[in-house]
C-alpha cells in the first residue's frame, strides 16, 4: 500500500559527472516497495517547480528502512534534488505502479540496462539473488565513469558485463551489441530498461527467441495514480485507448510494447 | 484538537442545494473516482468529491503527450478520455456510495442533446449529489466554438440539463471570456442552482527542439498557482453583480488560498492541480480553514464568504 | 565569439516598418524611459525599448499598494502614473534619442479623440521608431469597457491614430477577450502595420487578514512566467490566421522563452517583468538566441518566425 | 553607481529566533555602498519567488570587500535565504536608492531603530564614528535574545540604550518611552528605522523640538531603479503624486513624510 513518508536525506552523493545516488531513511515506505515500483517525490516547498518527479526505487535495505535512488539531473527539478543536503526532509509518495514480476527460486535472468535505466533493475536483481536465481547484467553507458552502478551488481554475485560508447571501459560501442554473444535459451526471463531505441532492440531479440520479458516506461506524470490520465501512452495492448504508465506500468511486458522504431526515435532524444 | 467541542467553528455549508460538511471539494479530472486516492485518506471526509468527466459514449481521449508542467502551473490536453455514463453509473456510484462520499458527477458533451442525454441517465441514481456541467467542451454543432464562450448557449445547455433532473445543476464556467458576469448571468437565467468558477486557461508550449507543440492536442488547459489572480477576479467580479453560490477554484494549494476564494465570494472551493502535489490537500485546507475560523473567532464558514467585497 | 564573422546569423528583424537590430524589445512600464537602467548596460543596444506608456495629461496614477508577488508572476495596477506627452517629448525623447536608442511610444487614453491627439502630438519628432497603442485602459464614453475587448472600438482606434502619423502603429492587445483572432482581424482592418501580444492577463489578490483586495485599485494585470501559456497559444492563434507581423510577449524570462515565442508565429519578442528579475534579460537573451541560431544553423532569425505552426 | 554582481556567501548565521546575519564577499558593490542604501537580491533561479528582494545594507567591510545583511524570516524569499550555505552564490544589485545624509565632524547624533529596523542604521554608525561623531543608539526588540546588534554598536564606540517588551534586558517597554530621557538639544540630527508607528513617535518628538532627522520607509518593490512604479508611496513632499521608495528613498526627510497614525497603524501589521 503507497502512502506518504516524510523521509530523511541520509546521503546524496554524485557518483558521475550528471548522476547522483540518494539514500533515504523511509522505513514506511522501504517495506512496502517492490522491484520496478517508483517514488513521487515533491522537490521544494514552491511552486517552480510544481509537480512531484517520479524516480524508480534503485535498492532497498529493508531492515533499515532505506531506500536508494539512483538519478540523472536533467532539468530543474533533479537539479534541485541534487542540492539537498543531508538531514533534509523529502516528501515521499510511494510506492507506485507495478513492479516486475519476480524470478521464482533458482531460474537464470538476464538484465539490460542503459544509462540511468539500470535504476530499478539493482533491486530486482538483490531480490532475485536471495532467490538463488543466476543473473547477469548487461550493463550500457557513454562512457566508463558512468559505471559506478557495476559494482553495486557485482556484490550481489550478479554477473556484469559492460559497454561503453567512448570504449574507456568494457566493450567499445552500444549494450545492444553484447546480445550477439548471449544465447536467449540461456535464461527463462529478461528485464530491461533504459533509452527506447536499446529498448526496443532488447525487446525484439527477446521476442524473436521467445523469451519471456519485462520492461519499463517513462511518461510525464502529475498524480502517479491513475487519477489524472495525464501518462498516457499508446501501447498494442491497450488499443483503440491508452495505457497509464503510473499505475498499468512503468512495467510492461514486452508483449504488450510495441516500440515502432519512430516511437523509439523520437523517445530516445530525451535521453 | 481544541478541548471545548462547544467551540468548534461550523464548517458546513450548503452550495445550491449540495450539502457539504465542509467547503472543499476535489476538482473533476484531478481526483479520478476517488478511489485512486484512499491510500491517502478517508476518501468520504472530503467536502465533495467531483468525479471525472463523464460522456455519453466512452472516449479514448487525445494522443499524448497530455501534459507539461509550467512555471507554477501545468497544461492538460486530457481530452476526455473517461468509459462512458454507464460504467460510471454501474462501476463507480455504487462504490462511491457504498463509502458515504459527496459525489459532484461532472458531465460534457458535444451538443445540447449530449448533456442532456447524460443528465437524464444519472436521474434516480440515488448517491449523487450534485451535477456539474462542463461547458469548456467545443460545440461541434457550432463548429467547434465552446459552449462557455456564449452566453445563449450557456442559458440553453443549463435549461436542457434542468429539463431531466432534480439534482441541483452547476454550469462550470470557462475563464476564457470577454466578459465572465454575462455568462455568470447566462447561467443563472438558464436556472443554474450554483456556478463552477474557472476552468483552465486555454494555452500551449512549443518544444523548440523539435519545433512544435509539445501536446498532441497543441492546446492545452492551465491550471495551478499560476492561474489563482485571474480566478479570484472572476468570482470576485461575479459575486458583487449577483447572489448565487459559487464554488471557487484555480491554483488553491493551501488554505489561505482557500479563504481567499471565500472572501472573494466563494460559498464552497475545489481544489485540483493541488491533489497531485499533496494527495491530501483537500483535508489539509479543511483544517486549516478551521483553524483561521478558530483564530478569529468565525462560528460559521458562512460568515466569510464575499467578506473582500466592498461594503 | 567566433573567429568567423561571416558566419555570423543575422538578428535583424522588421516588425512592420520598425527595424530592430535584434528582436528583444524591452516592454512598456517595465523599463521607465530606459535611462533607469543604464547603470546596467548600454540601452541602445536593446532591439527597442518602449517607453513608459503616455497620455495626454500627467496621471498620477493609482494609490499604493500597486504591486503583489504571485505564484511566478505578480499583479501590478500602477494606473499609467506618467508626466504626460509634452514632458516625454522635451525630457524623454531627446535623451533616448541622443543615446541612438531604438524607441517606440507607447499611448494610452479614455477616448479615441486622447490616443488621436497624442499621436498628433509625437508627429514630427525625430527618433521614434513606432507607436504602440495600449487599448487596455478602460473607455470612459462607454461606460469604462475597455477598448481592447470590442472590436469595432480596436478598429477606430487604430484608424484614428493611423490618420494622425506617418509612423508604424502596433495596437496592443488584451488577452482577456473570448476571441483573440477576431480582435487581431479588427485591428488589422483598421490598418495595423503590427500587433503587440500581450498586456497583462486581469488578476486580483486578497489580504485574508485585512479582509480586503491587496491593490489600491482591487484589480490589476498579472504578467511573469505564469502567463506564458496563454500568450504563446494567442499568438499561435493569431500567427495561423493572418499574416501579420506580432511583437510577442508574456512572461519571457531567457532566450529559450523567446525562441517560443518566435516559433508560436512572433517576429520580435518584449521582455516585461523578466527585466525586475535580470537588468540585463534583453541583451542575454538576444544572446542566447544568436547562440541557438548558430548552434542549429539559422542564418535569418525570420527563418523562425512561426517554425512551430502546422506546415 | 550601481550594478550587478555575483557574490559569494561567506557566513549565513543564525543571531535570534528569526533573524540572520549574512556576510557576502561583493567587492564591487561593497566599495559603492552608502549607509541606509539597499540591495536588491534575487533568492531563488526557478521563478517562485520570482522577484528580487529588497534588503538594507547593515555593514561593509570596505578593505576585504564584505556587505553584511541582517534580516528577518518573513515569508518566502527569506527563508530561502536562511537557508543559503557557505559559498553559495548570491545575485545581487546594487547598492540602491538615496542613503542617509552623512553628519559632518563631531556632530553629536541620536539613532533610534526597532527590530530589523535597526539594520540601515549601523553602517551610518560606523562612518559617524569615523568623523568622530558622537552616536547614541536607542534600540528597541521584542526580546533581550533579539538584541544582539547591540554590541556591534557598542563596539564602534556607540552608547547604545536598550528596551525590550518583554522585559528581558534593558528598559522593559517600548523604545520611543526612551525618548523622554533625552534632551533633543544634545542633537543635531536623528535617523530612525523600524515599524512604522515607532517611527511615526520618533518623527513628532523630533519634529516638536526642531530637531532634524531621516527615515526609512519600506514599500513593496519590483524594479528596485524607478522604472516600474510599483513603490508609490504617498508622502506630503510629493502631493498630489506620490514617491518611489525605491529612488526618491528609501531614505527620507521626516519632515517630507507625515506617518499619519492610520498610515502607522496599517503598515506596523506588517512589522
Ligand atoms: C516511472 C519512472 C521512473 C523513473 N525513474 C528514474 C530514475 O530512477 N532515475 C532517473 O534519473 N530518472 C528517472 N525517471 C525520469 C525522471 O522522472 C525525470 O528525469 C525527471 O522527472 C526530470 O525532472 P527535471 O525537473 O529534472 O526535468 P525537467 O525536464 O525540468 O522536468 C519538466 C517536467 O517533465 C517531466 N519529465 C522530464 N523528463 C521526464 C522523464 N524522462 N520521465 C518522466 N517525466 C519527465 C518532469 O517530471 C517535470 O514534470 C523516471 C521516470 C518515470 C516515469
Ligand atoms: C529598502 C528596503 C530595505 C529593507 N531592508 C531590510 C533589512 O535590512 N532586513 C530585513 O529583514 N528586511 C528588510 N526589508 C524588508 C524585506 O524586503 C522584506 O521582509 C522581504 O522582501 C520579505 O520577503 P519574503 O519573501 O520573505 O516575504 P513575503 O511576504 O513572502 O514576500 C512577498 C512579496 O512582498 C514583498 N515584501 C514583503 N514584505 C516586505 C517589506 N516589509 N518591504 C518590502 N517588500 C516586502 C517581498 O519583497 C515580495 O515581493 C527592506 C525593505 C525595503 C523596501
Ligand atoms: C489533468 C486535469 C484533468 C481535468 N479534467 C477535467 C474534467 O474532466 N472536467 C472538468 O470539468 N474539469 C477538468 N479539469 C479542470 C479542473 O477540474 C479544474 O477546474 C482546473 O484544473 C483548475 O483548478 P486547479 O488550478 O485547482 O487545478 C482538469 C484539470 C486537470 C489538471
Ligand atoms: C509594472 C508594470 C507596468 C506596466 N505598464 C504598462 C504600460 O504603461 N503600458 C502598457 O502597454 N503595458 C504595461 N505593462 C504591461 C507590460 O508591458 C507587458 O505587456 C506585460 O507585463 C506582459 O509581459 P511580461 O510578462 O513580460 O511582463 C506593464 C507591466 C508591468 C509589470
Ligand atoms: S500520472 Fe496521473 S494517471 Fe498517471
Ligand atoms: S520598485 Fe520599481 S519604481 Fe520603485
């Protein structure tokens, strides 16, 4: 059940040039969070700006009642949760939206992640450790600074492999490209998240293997609920309307996607 | 809380027949139906619930993006999307009732016959309150000009929809006028128990990137902080011409926002965009207006109402 | 700067017989008479500065208090406090005119006969690069409506003033109109070499404690970030319709802003209330623009003019 | 002349429930600054609170370049700028408006100030002193905790009397019931600032014994420079139009305004 938690910043720290990790003391709110759910999170006491900004729960520690976000500042909003200092209060809405399916105990899981887009897979991984699955992470980003988030894996005992688009770290060039080396039979689940364009390339090599898979979206928001109708986003599954990333997503299964390259272009430049 | 019960100040009020415990309502389109928000509270203490926008038939609504925020405010290009009169009527209101909640329903349409066709399916439900009537939706018989903009259109749509209920009927006006009192006016000649004031502010972003507007509808509705001046001048303007209860709303987020509505002229307020930055606003401002009646010692909701006008 | 020059884009622009060397004018009443700020920068480097607006007679203006803060805008009723047409013309004029600014009159009046015999007045006078009309005050004949609502009163006041000068006239419009289109078509008619859009939006604001309006005046004009959207569609609006040069403005802040603007259909954009917040916001800006344009290959800033309208 | 200038927080301190101290490297500004002058300072980037705040200049450092502000958390823009850290940068313009008039050498002067009220007045202090002026400041506070500016006062050399309506420290009263301990012939000068009903006592106790003397009005500004006539504030001098705080002020003759006992009543809410 989402409720709302006035947190405390424990840490806010940047972990690359635009990227920043915050841990939160939440415990009302850590229990109650699955893998792939998202915080609504009002920014400043004002009205610029307005609106909550939706983050993806990054991990958990759930007996201390932590929560960690893992975000890109982007615009003013994140630029102002990027100098919030420690001990500050945040408001907190959450947990929202539906998270990815869970792992049963010991399958094999491969996760995709580009960019910032790695956020809400750290949890799922953890969760899907204690489940003694086998999971390994395809891990993209611009350049190798920006893969501080592999450790964060590793530790887990999460297989990782890298690419990077400057070649400082890993493979030299796009996530998309180490798929060629994995055999989709390998695994009974895929997760992935991150720009569209990687995204609707993991989604149609899944598919054309017949792997079952989720991924998640991002859609401007105001409520986070359902309320307002304001994330809506055309997807096959939910045609001739529209789904709501806040409450049908931010997870989908891939099946219910189509991401038309046009889509994926055009989705891919905010990134 | 106080420990003289006797003392507590009187927060009822009566908007043109709705009976409301207490003067906030939740605005249409910004609190679903309802339901979206019992995580947050006791969704039936709210001084009324208006629903979303109900139509007729049900509707996909516009493409997005449907919204953008703005400095102090947001644009909404919803468009409607809601699932038809019907699975209102057999989905929602039960529920709705079931919890003891106000219930506004809120009705648009295209043509006269539209609203009244709506009007005439909600009559005999027992569990609504109230109707509110959209009249910001373009008049396709008239090519697309909004009702609200006329004030003949607006007499008609009001007298159409009285014609099929008993329920007290509530225009809800658009800001996008010349001239507010002459719908105001309109309406109430029309037989309006109460009026709805403002709607959104009808405007748009371009997306320089991209070089195009950033909703899919290109227009879009304002609402929030931003709006809050132009609203209380209307209600302001409309309650020194005529007496008849408003319900006051754009950009309420706390409860000094909430009394200036009243003293403006408001009988009851709505708050809208506000439920997306605190999902329990509504209670908060309840609250808080009691609190202020404490402090100054006002017995009745009441006795604030049009209290800025001039004397 | 660039060691290119002949990559230079060009920022000109010719707002109906205007020519401005950038398109960032300074709004009237939010830069004085332009020597206010010249602590701050060179002022006749500014695309154009309109004065203060002018009328016949002093006016002293309205009583304190004149201006509020709100939710990223603010509300002013200043009530044309200025010296007169006769002091701007021997103190004022020749100032501006010897510093080589760009300037534009801004008239104001209650009668068609008060705008008429002022520009009647600025006739003759070296350095003025246009008029603007503000037909937002109210029309005392007509029982105080404001000009800019009606548009057979927006159409004899631009032809009055039009029969008056030799100079570009630019009516400034309200946006507190039901039809901006129709308003911008009568001005058109009437002979209007430009359009300025817009004036301040009608707002009020109330003092919960004193139980009465903040303003001397109880209404005045909200301009600022909060009333971006609504001038960005009317000017989008009017840009579709017509062929028309339009100074645009409301609420522009920084050069991302203005491009808005620019691409909703302006060919020159005013900077109002984003001078109280930055001195220097119409030089950023035209900086920030050249920046954009060489960053995307823009070589005319016409190329821009309504970019974001349906091809 | 005045200008714009990026300062450089160096403290932001706390001195009584709801007053700061704000030290500001400025050397540019700090060198232009005349006692009872103003800054105009922009709080925030985002725009609410959108329009700059007017602030008085309390003391300048002028060697080491340093503008100090006192201010009271009112609303808003100031708590936001509590909340400024070390080093963080403040948008200034300035210095602003008609200062006081300077005494000339070894006049003997008497200052009266209420709460934040006392803020203008201790830069003209520090100079008097410099022309060996004698200065006398009465100061009146709500409490004795709020009385802290006085031994910046006292340090310069100035006799300061304090009042307090809570009785805390000093006379236990209003500051104006200090005026009938003195002897207005002992002056030849008087400033005051603070709540409009003290000075509106101030200004008739100096007036009926001849005394000359400035004050410091307040009014709610937008432009800070003349050019928007936001800050029309009616006042004899200026009948039948009215004065801007802003450029006509925020200093003025006493004998230029007449603080009716309304106008008092109606502007000391705000105090
Ligand atoms: C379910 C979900 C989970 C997310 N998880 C993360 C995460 O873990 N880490 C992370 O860095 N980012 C995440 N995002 C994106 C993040 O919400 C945006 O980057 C952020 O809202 C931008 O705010 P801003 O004020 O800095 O940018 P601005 O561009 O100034 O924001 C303007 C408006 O656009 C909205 N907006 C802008 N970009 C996006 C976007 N990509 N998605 C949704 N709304 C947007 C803002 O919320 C705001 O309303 C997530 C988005 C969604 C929908
Ligand atoms: C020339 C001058 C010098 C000043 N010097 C000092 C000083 O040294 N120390 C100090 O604590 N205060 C001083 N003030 C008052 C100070 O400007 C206000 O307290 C401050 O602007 C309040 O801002 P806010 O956002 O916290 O309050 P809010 O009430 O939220 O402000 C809302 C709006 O009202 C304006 N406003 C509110 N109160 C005042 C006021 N008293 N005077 C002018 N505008 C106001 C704000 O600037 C803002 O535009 C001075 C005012 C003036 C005009
Ligand atoms: C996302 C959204 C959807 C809305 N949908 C409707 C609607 O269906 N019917 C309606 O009458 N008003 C609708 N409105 C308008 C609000 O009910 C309210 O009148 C307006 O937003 C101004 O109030 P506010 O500033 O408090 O939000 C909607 C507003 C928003 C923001
Ligand atoms: C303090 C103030 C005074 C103004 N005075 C005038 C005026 O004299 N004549 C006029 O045509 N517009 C006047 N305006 C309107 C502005 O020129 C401008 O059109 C409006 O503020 C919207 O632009 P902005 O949001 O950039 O400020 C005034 C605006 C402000 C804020
Ligand atoms: S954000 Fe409101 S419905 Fe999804
Ligand atoms: S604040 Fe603009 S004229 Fe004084």
């Amino acid at each position: 059940m989402a409720a709302l938690e006035i947190g405390r910043v424990l840490d806010n720290r940047q972990v690359a040039r635009d990227k920043y990790v915050m841990d939160i003391a939440a415990p009302a709110t850590a229990r109650q969070c699955q893998p792939g759910q998202f915080l609504h999170i009002r920014i400043t006491d004002t009205y610029d700006p307005l609106l909550r900004r939706p983050l993806s729960v990054y991990d958990v520690l759930f007996d201390s009642g932590i929560i960690s976000l893992l975000y890109r500042v982007v615009g003013q909003g994140t630029s102002l949760l990027a100098k919030a200092a420690v001990d500050e209060a945040v408001d907190i809405m959450g947990p929202l939206g539906q998270g990815f399916t869970l792992p049963s105990e010991n399958e094999s899981i491969i996760l995709v992640g580009g960019g910032v887009g790695v956020a809400p897979l750290l949890y799922l991984a953890r969760l899907s450790r204690v489940r003694q699955c086998r999971v390994r992470l395809l891990l993209g980003a611009a350049g190798g600074a920006q893969l501080g988030a592999a450790s964060r894996f590793e530790k887990l005992g999460v297989e990782v492999k890298t690419a990077c688009l400057d070649g400082s770290a890993g493979y030299h060039g796009v996530v998309t490209d180490l798929l060629e080396h994995e055999d989709a039979g390998d695994y009974s689940r895929l997760y992935t998240c991150g720009p569209a364009p990687m995204m609707a390339v993991v989604s149609s090599w899944a598919q054309a293997h017949g792997l079952w898979g989720e991924l998640s979206l991002e859609e401007h928001m105001a409520c986070g609920v359902g309320a307002c109708l304001g994330c809506a986003c055309q997807l096959k599954a939910f045609e001739p309307g529209y789904a709501k990333v806040c409450t049908d997503g931010p997870v989908f299964n891939i099946q219910a996607v189509e991401l038309s390259p046009d889509q994926a272009r055009k989705e891919g430049h905010n990134e | 809380m106080n420990s003289r019960p006797m003392s507590y100040p009187d927060l009822s009020t009566d908007l043109g027949g709705i009976k409301m415990n207490n003067p906030v309502a939740v605005a249409s389109g910004t609190f679903g139906y309802g339901r979206e928000y019992e995580d947050y509270m006791d969704i039936a203490v709210i001084g009324a619930v208006i629903v979303k926008g109900t139509t007729l038939e049900p509707r996909v609504g516009n493409p997005p993006p449907r919204i953008i925020e703005t400095p102090a405010g947001m644009l909404n290009a919803i468009g409607l999307e809601n699932p038809g009169v019907d699975i209102f009527l057999s989905e929602h209101l039960p529920y709705l009732r079931d919890k003891g909640v106000t219930v506004i329903a809120n009705l648009a349409g295209n043509s006269i016959d539209d609203y009244a066709a709506v009007a005439a399916k909600l009559e005999g439900h027992a569990g609504i309150a109230g109707i509110e009537l959209n009249i910001s939706c373009p008049n396709v018989k008239k090519g697309g000009l909004q009702f609200g903009t006329d004030p003949v259109m607006v007499k008609q749509v009001v007298e159409a929809v009285k014609q099929e209920t008993f329920l007290p009927v509530m225009p809800k006006l658009s800001p996008n006028v010349t001239n507010i009192v002459e719908i105001a006016a309109a309406a109430r000649e029309g037989g309006a128990d109460a009026l709805s004031m403002i709607n959104t502010l009808m405007g748009m972003a371009i997306d320089i990137e991209q070089r195009r507007p950033v909703l899919g509808n290109v227009f879009g509705g304002l609402s929030g902080p931003a709006i809050k001046p132009v609203a209380l001048r209307m209600i302001y303007q409309v309650h020194r011409e005529m007496d008849i209860p408003i319900l006051g709303g754009g950009g309420i987020m706390n409860a000094r926002d909430a009394l200036e509505f009243i003293m403006a002229g408001a009988t009851a307020v709505s708050v809208g965009t506000g439920n997306f930055v605190n999902p329990r606003a509504a209670l908060d401002i309840a609250r808080g207006i009691q609190g202020f009646m404490q402090d100054n010692g006002v017995k009745q909701i009441s006795e604030l109402v049009g209290a800025a006008q001039p004397r």
